[in-house]
C-alpha cells in the first residue's frame, strides 16, 4: 500500500488531516486495512463535534468503501457513485 496516502486508525484527525488529499487509506498497527478517509467527510464531523481535538481517524473512517477494478469503465464507475 506504498502508493496510497495512509493514516493510522488511532491517528489524530488535527494531525493527518496536513497530509490528507482528498482520501487516505486508514490502517491497523499490522498495515490492515480498515477504510477510507476522505477531506470532506472529516470538515463533516469537525462541524457536528463540539470537541474535535480527541477526534480519531477511526471515528471518521468509512469501512465500506466502493471499489473498482483497473479495467472498469467509466459507466461502471459511475452506477457505483
């Protein structure tokens, strides 16, 4: 997962969110993976958190992420979105 934007799951969002751009790749302490991130999800939960400075990237995190093969075109991609 070398090509991919990472964030640890216990990571605080004030810390990664200066790396993310646009998604990352949330993972265990063994490189698992767990789900996604994205920037807009995050400004989503820093705006309905009163306390944002605990917020972990697990709490943000989207564990059923959509997933397209390399040789999807782009209909399949867009009847997934």
């Amino acid at each position: 997962m070398t090509d991919v934007m990472k964030v640890a799951a216990d990571e605080l969002v004030v810390d990664a969110l200066p790396r993310l751009a646009g998604v990352g790749a949330v993972v265990d302490g063994n490189e698992r993976f767990l789900g996604t991130i994205t920037d807009a999800a995050v400004r989503r939960r820093l705006l309905a958190d009163d306390d944002w400075t605990a917020l972990r990237c697990a709490d943000v995190l989207d564990d059923e992420p959509v997933a397209v093969g390399p040789d999807a075109s782009e209909d399949d991609v867009r009847a997934l979105l």
